[in-house]
C-alpha cells in the first residue's frame, strides 16, 4: 500500500533533512510550486500536485491543493468500510501526513500598519496573502488526526519522525498537532477580520469591528491572586513558545507567580517610559501592588536606588525593583539587605550574581529593553479587560509627554531642577493607580496617593507620606493625573510648600483652580492630557 504525504510551505527549515527521512521511511512526498522546486534541489524525489490529481493549477494559483483526490486522501476514515469502499472504486489513494504553511498574512498585516504610505500594500495586494489551500488542508488533517499528521510548524518534524518509527504513540501527538493547527487557522482567520473589520485602513489605532487574541500558555503557576484561584501565564499565539524573544530571562530564584509577573511588568512599564522621558538616565523603580512607592534618578545607579526604596521603605518591602543599568556587586549589597521579591534589570554582573545567590528564593530576572519595546504586535498594542460576559477594549496609554514643550501657564518659568522634577512626576504620575497625586522633589519620587475615592484625600496622602518618611514638601513638585475638580486640592498642596503643579486641566472650575494657584504664587503647567490608570 503506498504512503503519501503533502508538503506545501513557505518557511523551509529543516524540510530538506524532514523529506529525506519520509523518503527513507517509504513516503511519496507530494508537493507544489517553490516547495517542489526545493526539495527537487535537494535531491528529494517529488511528484507534483497536479501531476497526481491530474488537474493544472487554475486562477493563477488559486485552486491547486482543492480537489476531490487530495481531501478525500485526507479525510477518509481508514476504519471506516463505507469509506474504504468509496476510496475503493474512485481509485484514490491514503494521505496520511499534511505539511502546510500558511501564507504570512498576519506579517503583512503588521508590515501594513506600520509602513510609510509611499510602502504600504493595496488592499487588492493583501487580499492576495489570504490564504485558502493552506487552511483547508490543514483543518480537513487536523479533523482526521485520529489516522493523519497535521503539522504546521517545523519545530514538530523530529517529533513526527520519532512517532513515525513508534507507531503506538502517534495518537497522542496527532491529536497535540491537531489542537496547534487549530489555533493557527482560528489565529489566522481573526487577523484577517481585524484587518477587514476596519473602516479606514489608513489608521492603525482604530478598533476594528472585529478584535481578540488567541493565546498560547507559556507555563502555569501555581495559583492567581490569591491561593484558590487558578492562573496560568500566556502570550499572543505564534505557533511556539518564543517568550525569550520578547527579552526576558529568569536567572534565578523560585518560579514567577501571578502577582510578580503582573508587578514587574508594571515596573518595567514604567522603567521604560522614565528612560524615554528622562534621556535614559540611571533610576530607579520600586513597586508594590501594581503601584509605584519609590521612583528616583542620579548620576549613580546605587544612589538612585537608595533615594527610590527611602521615598517608602516600608511598602518598598516585598516589593518589585526595576533599574536601568547593569546591577554590580555594590547595588546587589543594598539589594539583598532587605527583602524583595523580583529585581530586574537589563544584565547583572558575575559578582552581583554571586551576592544574590545567597538568597536562593530571590527572583533575579533580566530584560533586554530593545526586544521588550519591538515585540509588540498590531494585537498586543490593545488592552482588553471583562465585563461579565462582555469584554473593553482600549489602546494603551503609549504617550510619553515632554513637559519642556508645554508652556507654563501660571508663574514664571521653571528652575532646571523644577523642570526635572516636573517631568519625574508626571511620567511616574501615568503608572499609578487613579486618582493619582504625586510628588517629587531633588530628583527622587518624595511622596504619592493613589487609588483614592477623591482627589483631595490623594493629594492629602501625598503629602502625608513625605512627611512620615522624613521628606520636606517645600520647593517640591506636584502632578495630577487628572484635571482638579475643586480648589480645595490647590489649598492643600500650597500649605505644604509645593512650589510647582503640572496637571491636565479641563475642569469646569479650571478659572477657580487657576485663581488659586497664582494666589499662592504656585508655578502650573497644564498638558492637556490626562493619564487615568484604573
């Protein structure tokens, strides 16, 4: 009885040392255009698509793989008489292995949305990659896993090869390779409504009348928020798991839960965002809970991370570090003199690495900021939060505002220093939880309310938190992340010696506000643009 297997890919690794040893396991490999061409090269002996169903290709190269011989090849229940009858009298023959690539669609799309206009793709040359074959041969395998191969990913080669040579445990990984097909068509097909789901093509922030993700599971932790909870951690599907490439690496220390990863993305949020607004200059970020409690910057990588864990020692315990600078030995001292549950940062010294592993349970996780910031697709650049059975979808809070092109509009111009402060707290003000105040002063994050019912009990417990940690609130900088509803706010924040205020106005009551800042002869900036983070 002859063997066949139908090889059509674009992406070619490992096909030449995969259809050798088909070849030497008695296969006829089938194949079509460039895969054809490949594997004749490489001294693989082929036979054509057409050649088999004996019909040419048609529509310039549209309909090639749809025809009767190929998919009943496919889908015929081998334990099945109707169907081995059937089989029978058309003279048809088994396929039992299915290698397909889908065209890159989901490539194009991103290379569509982030191309000059003079580059971009016609709408009539994207519809060109929307593959149709490809799909098709792969869902009818994929269905039929309990006789065929269905294999989409090169990755998976020496897998089939080995359950080829042990026949008895192909079924676990026929049905493996069927759910992987699966979320590569359903992956594949939501990419092209997203992109068809759009009114103007032309604008890649609007929300398309069809969205989602499908997601693949990086590993599973042990528990979610709290204990009783389940949690896994996934990433957008690509086919296999490629975390390495978004830049993160742990290095050491117990397995990542829920809360960490959740808090060290939120640091590294903000890392990121200082070091676009503040030139990349050495700081620091602690974090707890999701919302920073220490933010400072220097000249020195140790003392911005002393000034950082000051501003609130006591909730900087337990708590996330995030720095921008290689860690040395000195830093992992102060680091390992107190408690912290991840520290990461983009590399780590051989003695830092040494001092740290003292504390075996520590998380030592390191990232590389280029591949972390270029790893984002067109899906990923959305934030998606439930509702019931319901689901938001907003574009994430990407700005980073530069608060020297913004005019001063109460006061005189700002110090170097006022300035510097200014923009400290506002790019730090963007990661914490509304409503948000916070302070900064000398370069370092002195003081922050977050997630308070009003602004005015924020405002209050900025300032009490400089205080109680020994901070003088005088010649200091405020930041709102949205507009002050009332005056009562300005009062406060003028009795503490706040000699700067940056928010977004946009208030009915914004000429009250205004009013009382240049009574106070209180410096404003108003950018315009609020940063809730609920």
């Amino acid at each position: 009885m002859n063997k066949y297997a139908l090889i059509s890919v674009t992406d070619k690794t490992g096909l030449d040392i995969f259809g050798k040893k088909l070849i030497d396991l008695g296969y006829t490999i089938l194949s079509t255009g460039g895969t054809a061409k490949y594997l004749t090269d490489c001294g693989i002996e082929n036979l054509s698509v057409s050649e088999f169903t004996g019909q040419d290709e048609i529509l310039d190269g549209r309909v090639k793989t749809l025809h009767p011989k190929i998919h009943a090849g496919i889908l015929a229940r081998r334990d099945n008489s109707s169907d081995r009858s059937q089989m029978d009298k058309a003279s048809f023959e088994y396929i039992d292995i299915v290698v397909v690539n889908l065209y890159q669609f989901k490539k194009k799309r991103e290379e569509f949305f982030s191309a000059d206009d003079k580059d971009k793709l016609s709408l009539a040359e994207m519809i060109e990659f929307i593959d149709i074959g490809g799909p098709t041969l792969l869902r009818a395998s994929a269905k039929n896993f309990s006789y065929v191969y269905s294999i989409v990913d090169p990755e998976d080669y020496e897998l089939v090869i080995d359950s080829l040579n042990n026949p008895e445990q192909g079924i676990k990984l026929r049905k493996k390779l069927a759910a992987k097909v699966f979320a590569t068509t359903s992956s594949y097909d939501l990419s092209i409504a997203n992109f068809l789901g759009r009114e103007d093509l032309s604008d890649p922030s609007e929300l398309s009348e069809y969205s989602g993700v499908m997601l693949q599971k990086i590993e599973d932790l042990r528990y979610g928020e709290n204990p009783h909870q389940k949690a896994a951690w996934y990433q957008e599907f690509s086919g296999s798991k490629k975390l390495l490439e978004q830049g993160l690496v742990q290095i050491q220390g117990k397995e990542l839960s829920y809360n960490n990863i959740n808090d060290l993305t939120a640091a590294l949020q903000l890392t990121l965002d200082c070091n676009k607004a503040l030139k990349s200059v050495p700081h620091a970020v602690v974090l707890k809970h999701a919302n920073p409690c220490g933010v400072a910057i220097s000249n020195n990588l140790q003392t911005a991370l002393t000034n950082a864990i000051n501003c609130d020692p006591v909730s900087a315990f337990g708590g996330i570090v995030s720095l921008n600078r290689e860690v040395g030995e000195e830093v992992a001292k102060l680091l390992t003199s107190s408690f912290y549950e991840v520290i990461i940062a983009p590399s780590f010294s051989a003695a830092a690495l040494e001092v740290f592993s003292v504390k075996k349970n520590l998380r030592i996780v390191s990232c590389d900021f280029d591949k972390f910031n270029h790893s984002k697709s067109v899906s990923s650049s959305f934030m998606l939060k439930t509702v019931g059975d319901s689901y938001l979808l907003q574009s994430k809070d990407e700005v980073i505002d530069d608060i020297s092109s913004f005019e001063t509009s109460v006061g005189g111009e700002l110090t170097d220093q006022e300035m510097l402060d200014a923009q400290l707290a506002w790019v730090t003000v963007k990661h914490v939880k509304s409503n948000a105040i916070v302070i900064a002063k000398d370069s370092c994050v002195i003081g922050i309310g977050a997630g308070q019912m009003n602004r005015l009990d924020s405002t209050k417990l900025a300032i009490s938190r400089a205080s109680r940690h020994g901070f003088t609130t005088d010649g200091a900088v405020a930041a709102s992340d949205a507009f002050f509803p009332f005056a009562d706010n300005i009062i406060e924040l003028s009795n503490s010696g706040i000699s700067v205020i940056v928010q977004p106005g946009g208030s009915i009551r914004d000429n009250e506000v205004i009013e009382e800042v240049s009574k106070s002869g209180i410096k404003m900036i108003l950018t315009n643009r609020r940063h809730f983070n609920h």
